[in-house]
C-alpha cells in the first residue's frame, strides 16, 4: 500500500430487516469500544434504509463519515449492488483501500 493511500471500513446496511438498527448499532459500538476511532474512516453505503433510520445512526455515531453519495432512498439494490456501489465510490474515485464488514458483524476488542 503508498503512503497516500487511506484505509477505510464500508458498511453496506439496508434496513429492510426489522434487527437492523439492533445490528449496526452492535456493530458501530464495538468499534466505539475498540481502538478504531481516530485510526480508520468507517462509511456506510445504505441501501433502501429510510430517512429516519440514517439519521440516527449519524445521530448517535458522529464520527461515521458522511458521503451523500453512498446513500441510496430509491428501489432497494441486492447486498452486492450495494457493496459494489460503495467500492466504485471509495476505491474507484478515492483511490482508498476498502475492508468490507457485514452490519450484523461485532468486532472483538
């Protein structure tokens, strides 16, 4: 990896299921809890979630980076339109290394 590259998390969420608040609020506050804040820009491409929804998690997780182009109000894509969207936004226009996690994902400290 250069030196000017920059490391980042997506997280495609979609809120079609009724535990994914439960989901991505475990899964943002295990980073909370581990030693990733500061060190690694977490984004999260979302894919037919409501307003409401996005707004509270940008609400409780300030530090999640907010990119109006990884937020998708239409018709729903599948998990890996999503992923690919986020992909061809941060690695195809930012030149950003990419690690993917799943929103129903904790991360151990």
């Amino acid at each position: 990896m250069q030196d000017n590259d920059t490391t980042c998390i997506l997280i495609p969420a979609a809120s079609l299921v009724s535990d994914s608040w439960k989901y991505i609020d475990l899964l943002l506050r295990s980073m909370e809890d581990g030693d990733f804040l500061g060190k690694i820009e977490v984004n999260i491409a979302f894919d037919g979630c409501s307003e409401e929804f996005i707004d509270k998690v940008y609400d409780k997780f300030p530090w999640v980076r907010f990119d109006k182009r990884l937020i998708n109000l239409g018709r729903p894509r599948n998990y890996c339109g999503n992923v690919n969207m986020g992909l061809r936004i941060l690695h195809g226009l930012e030149n950003k290394s990419v690690i993917v996690i799943n929103q129903g994902t904790v991360l151990p400290r």
